[in-house]
C-alpha cells in the first residue's frame, strides 16, 4: 500500500517520466525532466528502493564528502513533484532515474501506484534514439501509443513495433493494460555526435512536451546551450572531410523527405505554433521561455539538396549507426552499440547507451 504523507491534492496531474541508459541517447531525455525538476523547483517525494530493482556492480554506488562526512549515493529512480503556474495551474509528477536492472514488472507496477494514489490523468515517458538525422536540421520528435483513441485526439503515431524494447517500451505498455493513457515522445540524436550532452535534443524534446501538455516552459540557457552545440559538431565535421561530406548526405536525404510536408495543413500547424510563442513578447516568454524570434531560428534551415529519400529514424527500431557512415575521425566518430542479452524481466543494459522503443 503507497501512503503519500505530505504530498498536496493535485491539479490536473501528468506524469513525466525519463531514465538513463539505454532509451537515453545523448542524455537528451534524462537531461528534459531534470530540467523541468530545476526549473520550477521540484520537491522529492518519493524514491524506488535501490536493491529492489539495481545492480550495483552495473549502476555502482557513489560516495561523496558533505562537510567532511562521507555519504553514499545509491542508483535509483526518485519522484518529484512540480506546480506549473499561469491562468490554468496543473501539476506534474516528475519520474527520473535509471533504467533497472531487474523486476522491470514490478518497477512499473510500483510507479504506476503511485500514478493511481495521485489521480495522475496521462503518463508521457520521453526518450532519445540514435538515428541518421543531420546535426544542422531540426531534430525529429516523434509522438507515439498504443492507444488508438489517444493517438487520433492527440495527432500522434500508432506504435506498431516489434522487437528488443528498454523500460520505456515497457512501461507504456504497462500503462495501457492499467487503462493509463500514456504517450512517448523520441527525439533522434545524430549518431556520429551521440556522446552526452546533446541540448538541442532536450530542447526539442521540451518543445513538443510543451505543445502536447499546453504548457509554457521556462528554457533558461538552454536555448543559447544549443546553439553552442551546433557550433561545436560544425566546427568538428569541418575538420573532416569524410564526415562533412556524410553531413552533407544526410541535409540532402532530409530535406528531400520533407518536401511533400510543405502542405497547407503542416504551414498552418508551423504558424499556430508561432502565435502562441509569440504571444509571450518578444525573447523570451513568462519564465524566460524562448520564442521564436528568440531561440529558434537556428533551428530552421529551408535551403538544402534534392537528391536521396530518407532513411527516417523510427522511435521503436534500434537506431544503431546507419549503414555506410563513414569512419570519421575525433569526437565526430559514429559511435556502435553493443548489446547484451536479454533476461526473463527485460533487456539487459548494454554497454553503450542505445535508445530504443
């Protein structure tokens, strides 16, 4: 039985949910909830017990010195709750941890007690996959259930994957047979630059959770923090030509594939989105959340080739390095995943962060 001392009445309650490893690409999704826990000051209430669910010799402990007294960290998945203000206040429940290592059944059954004991109305975990998609572009977000209902009323894509799956898979899955709504969103991080931190995939990632909740989120720096990223991987891929090339590739792909969604209905979508940014003023919005004028030109680009379709990066597939990537030099190098096998409760971690469904 979950007792919930302390913890107010909600409002309108969402659960928002990330874990590192494996549907953790580039720390993108992780690195979104601890956003929004520091932003609008979550207060913990609640943490998983560490020897239910770890194993330590995976997810090592770590011991730290507070005013000369050593202490000690235990990997788990903490709870946190946050008021989003403004004419229409609700409340999120912030889910933020590590994948487990073990009892993937009982990890979820355990979370979504504590989503019933909350009155919590939609569960929506995000993640980040390795994809070919091109640093220079915007980075896909895609919106996924297994709810057909759900994916109609919210404009999103009907799951239809099978295969290997991480706890995101799982708990969506959990959800919808507890009669949870529950929705996934992706982000897909270029392979060749797939080491953490990536705050343009976080952005994006808060962007579109913005446009799904209806919320206003304060974005700090890390709009500025991803320009800077960009700049970055530019300054690397120029510094191969291998890798400038493979770029150069992928922009070709992705903006022939975008063509056919330069409909009316996608232009209207993209300018709805800018008034209600704009709404805010110019800069930045209540918060600091960025507008368009103020964080997001960088993101647009419509110039760009029309030679090659896309190789799209789903949110369910494995998004490993794509085949024919180049062997790039430096920290431009497409990264590999080596998987592990799989035991009766889920896929084991592997040992580098592969995102996947």
């Amino acid at each position: 039985m979950i007792e919930l001392e302390g913890v107010p009445e909600l409002i309108d309650p969402v659960m928002v949910a990330a874990f590192e490893g494996w549907n953790d690409a580039g720390d993108a999704a992780s690195t979104a909830v601890a956003h929004l826990d520091r932003e609008w000051k979550g207060e913990v209430f609640a943490a998983l017990d560490a020897e239910d669910y770890y194993d330590f010799q995976v997810n090592r402990p770590t011991i730290w010195l507070d005013g000369g007294t050593r202490k000690v960290t235990w990997p788990t998945t903490r709870l946190s709750v946050v008021r989003v203000g403004g004419e229409q206040p609700r409340d999120l429940v912030l889910v933020r941890g590590i994948e487990p290592s073990m009892r993937w059944r009982s990890f979820c059954n355990e979370l979504l007690g504590f989503a019933h004991e909350l009155g919590v109305e939609m569960v929506v975990v995000l993640g980040a996959l390795l994809g070919d998609t091109p640093h220079t572009r915007p980075v896909p977000v895609s919106g996924v259930t297994s709810d057909p209902d759900l994916a109609r009323s919210m404009d999103l894509e009907e799951t239809r994957y099978e295969g290997p799956t991480g706890i995101v898979g799982i708990l969506q899955e959990a959800c919808t047979h507890a009669g949870v709504p529950a929705v996934s969103l992706w982000a897909a991080v270029p392979h060749y630059v797939s080491q953490p931190p990536n705050p343009k995939a976080t952005l994006a990632l808060l962007n579109r959770l913005e446009d799904l909740l209806g919320l206003r989120i304060p974005l700090g720096e890390l709009p500025e923090d991803a320009r800077a990223w960009q700049l970055g991987v530019d300054q690397l891929a120029a510094e191969d030509s291998e890798v400038a090339e493979y770029v150069q590739t992928l922009e070709e792909a992705r903006d022939t594939a975008e063509l056919p969604e330069a409909s009316g209905e996608a232009i209207a979508r993209e300018f709805e989105r800018y008034l209600r940014r704009r709404d805010a003023g110019p800069g930045q919005g209540p918060g600091g959340h960025a507008t368009e004028s103020g964080d997001t030109a960088y993101l647009r680009d419509t110039s760009g080739g029309r030679n090659r379709p896309a190789k799209s990066p789903r949110p369910e597939g494995e998004g490993r390095t794509a085949p024919g990537a180049p062997p790039a030099s430096g920290s431009a190098r497409p990264d590999t995943a080596d998987d592990e096998g799989e035991d009766d409760d889920g896929p084991a971690r592997s040992s580098e962060e592969s995102p996947d469904d």
